[in-house]
C-alpha cells in the first residue's frame, strides 16, 4: 500500500494497529516517520494479563460464527474493558454494527499481540531495526498497563519520544480533536 501512495509514509498506529505499524517499521517497510499510540503490550509483572489461551478462544468464537460473543471476549478479557462498557457499545447508534463488520480480524489482532499481552519481553532488536524518527503516545487517563508499555516502548526505541498529555487515551472515546494537533506537529516537524 504504501508502494502505491508514494514509496513512504508517516504511519500512526492505535493499540494493536501500533504494534502492526511496529512489525512494519522492524521489516525494512518504507515509513519516513512512526506515531505509536498506547500498543497493548504487557511490561510488567503486575500489569493484567489475559487468559493464557485468549488468541485460541477469540480465534474460536470468530470461526465457530459468533463475532459478539468475539469482540466481548476480547474487550473485556483480553482488553480489560469493563462488560458494561460493551453493554454501552451495543446501545450507541452505529458502533456496534461497525464493530460486528470487522469482528473477523479480531484473531489477526490476537496472534499479532500474542506473547507480548502475557508479558513478553520488548525485543532488543528493535533499537537496531526501527531507527526512525518516533512518537509514542499515551493519555494521562489511560490504565496504568497502557501507559507501561508505551513508556517501555519509548524507551526501547533509539529515536523515539514520548508524548504524555490528558485526552489522548484510547479507551473511553478516541478525542480526534486533541489527537490530530499532535500528530500533525510531529509529523510537520523538519519537513
């Protein structure tokens, strides 16, 4: 895709779209600049975990047809999201449809944060292999798990920053209006 827009990009990926623009980045993917925002990754001990074969049973509600029951599953186990927080998204006009549209990538979502959600270490690799410019975001009112990881991430990385502000948390609803300024202002920055 990126190929096609151009040959490079500045990509910016939310919770698991971070760790896929992550992978992208560490595969030699043409990416000019990379905003992280809040990758669910689990760094420490005492951060929650989900249930040891959370990538197996998402993967089994998607094929056994079943993508609420999938994306409760994954919310609420996997995620940490409270169940009514899930009641609240089947009420709200149009979220719960556009949630059952792409449930079927939930297991992709599951096998790409497989081992880094029950602790993984971070892989030293990454200092020699995703070298460019980085911003890794995380709200000041995200849960503490959130935020480990993306000052774990922003410490592993060679060139990245982190960005540390009230509003820019991904788990209530996602505050565009205070997000884009600071996407734009380091993706603008030195261009």
């Amino acid at each position: 895709m990126i190929d096609e827009a151009g040959g490079s990009a500045y990509v910016w990926g939310l919770s698991s779209g971070a760790a896929l623009a992550l992978r992208a980045a560490e595969k030699g993917v043409n990416i000019t600049k990379l905003a992280l925002h809040e990758p669910p990754f689990v760094v420490k001990e005492e951060d929650r975990k989900p249930p040891k074969d959370f990538t197996k049973h998402t993967t089994d509600l998607i094929f056994n047809n079943d993508p609420a029951a999938a994306i409760k599953y994954f919310m609420t186990k996997g995620m940490g999201a409270p169940s009514f927080v899930v009641g609240m998204m089947r009420i709200l006009p149009g979220v719960w449809s556009n949630l059952i549209a792409i449930a079927h990538t939930l297991p992709y979502d599951a096998a790409l944060l497989d081992g880094y959600m029950e602790g993984k270490k971070l892989p030293t690799e990454w200092k020699n292999s995703v070298k460019v410019p980085t911003l890794v975001i995380e709200g000041t009112e995200s849960p503490a798990s959130l935020r480990n990881s993306a000052q774990a991430l922003a410490n592993t990385l060679p060139n990245a920053q982190l960005l540390s502000k009230k509003g820019l948390g991904h788990t209530k609803k996602l505050n565009t209006k205070r997000i884009s300024p600071e996407l734009t202002a380091f993706f603008m920055a030195n261009h």
